[in-house]
C-alpha cells in the first residue's frame, strides 16, 4: 500500500504543498475554510504527519526530555506532571527517561535523547544526600535544566527548593502564635532536605531567644508508618516541659 504523503493531501485539498505544511505547523493566516479543508483531506487519506521528520527540516524541536529516576517519590511525581501540563499548553511533547544509574543508563538515556533531537532535557535530582548534580548532567551539551528539592552546590539553570528558609518560616509562624518548644520530625539523617531545614529551624530559634534540642528533632526513614511512630514518640513524653508544643513535620510526617 503506498504511503500516503503531503503532496497527496495537497492534491486532494486542492492547495500547495506549502499550505498544508503551515496547516499541520499551525502557522501562517491561512483562512478557516482552508484549514478544514486541508484537515477534511488528512482524515480521508489517513495522513500521518511525521513531526520528528519536519522537525530535522526545520532545525527546530518540539520534543523535550524530562528524567526522572525516582517513581516512588511523591515530590518530583506532582512536579513532573506539573511540567507535561506546561509544556503541553506550550505545545511541546515529553520524552521521558527512567535510568536506573548515573552512569551506563543515564548516559544511554542522553544519548537517545540526543538522538530524537530533543530541544532541550529537564533534570528531576533525586538524590537528597549529595548537593551535586551527576558528571553526565552537568556535561551534557544539551539546553538544560535541574529541578531539586534542596539547594544545589551547582552553576546553570537550576530550579531549587529553599528548605531552610521554608522552615525558619514555619518555626516562626509557631513562635508568633505562642508556641516556646518546637521540635521537627522526618528525614533521614544524611538528607540534605531535613539538613537544611534543621538550620532554618535553628537559626529561627536563636533569633527569638529560645535553644534547639537534639532530642527534639528525630529522624526516620521517608515512609508514613515511621513518622507515625516518630510522632507517637512526641505524644508520650512523660515531662511536659520536654515535650515539643508542635512539632514541624517533612513531607511523610503525618501527625495522627
């Protein structure tokens, strides 16, 4: 069966080759009659518009690689879909790489990228224990940017979250209102995350005159059953006056 193609549906449309390409690219004046016109003859020959081809002609991309290593992780799942939504009113589509590496697998992650001629890659860090980005990454040659939960020790486009000014502003938030012992629950000890916002935490007390304790801050693994437990552990302190009026929680610290 022959492969039907843009001069085919020119021919039927009774219009140049030109035109239909400015009705698949969604450019141009061209008039609405025209469009559904053109748009009448793709249905009917089954046309197949090879986005990837006119891309290569074009030099241009609308492809755009988006790497996430980490499926378990609540965060960077809400981002990610908060960046198909963007893109996609912006008329971009996503190519999504899942390496389960830093090295062989992510490299052939950039190369396949590369390969499809993305216009750019979206880095999603997953790793809360190192403030770096992996070599690949911040080798890449690619348009790029690194999208991270904690603040990076890196240089380029990077969009980061301020853990340590989003607690100081939590703990102040309860020191305003009263509240003279404040504890925090969640985070692995080698996170960069609660790191971070252990600093903030600390830096709001000693402006208001008040000490940080150890005990107050426990930390635990990044799972609902293990801050439920951590927060028990508040709830039946025997001393009153050593227990936290509130304590301020990472993302899996659901207080009950």
């Amino acid at each position: 069966m022959k492969k039907v193609s843009i001069i085919d549906v020119a021919k039927l449309a009774g219009v140049s080759v030109s035109t239909v390409s400015l009705v698949l690219r969604q450019k141009g004046k061209i008039s609405d009659a025209t469009i559904a016109n053109v748009q009448a003859a793709i249905r009917q020959l089954g046309y197949v518009h090879n986005v990837a081809a006119a891309n290569l002609r074009a030099s241009t991309s609308n492809l755009i690689g988006l790497i996430l290593r980490d499926f378990s992780d609540s965060f960077s799942i809400k981002v990610m879909a908060s960046i198909v939504q963007e893109l996609e009113k912006q008329g971009y589509m996503v190519f999504l790489g899942q390496p389960q590496d830093e090295g062989e697998h992510l490299e052939r992650c950039l190369l396949s990228f590369k390969q499809q001629g993305v216009a750019g890659v979206i880095y999603l860090a997953s790793d809360a224990a190192s403030p770096h980005l992996p070599a690949l990454i911040r080798q890449c040659p690619l348009p790029l940017v690194a999208v991270s939960q904690s603040l990076l020790e890196e240089n380029g486009n990077l969009v980061m979250r301020d853990n340590r000014q989003a607690a100081g502003l939590a703990a102040r938030y309860l020191i305003e209102r009263g509240h003279r012992s404040i504890g925090y629950i969640g985070g692995r000890q080698e996170s960069l995350i609660r790191q971070q916002r252990l600093l903030g935490l600390r830096s709001a007390l000693v402006q208001h005159g008040m000490s940080y304790k150890e005990e107050s801050a426990p930390a635990c693994s990044d799972d609902t059953r293990a801050a439920s437990q951590a927060t028990r552990h508040f709830a039946r302190a025997k001393q009153h006056h050593h227990r936290p009026a509130l304590p301020l929680a990472g993302r899996h610290a659901w207080l009950h």
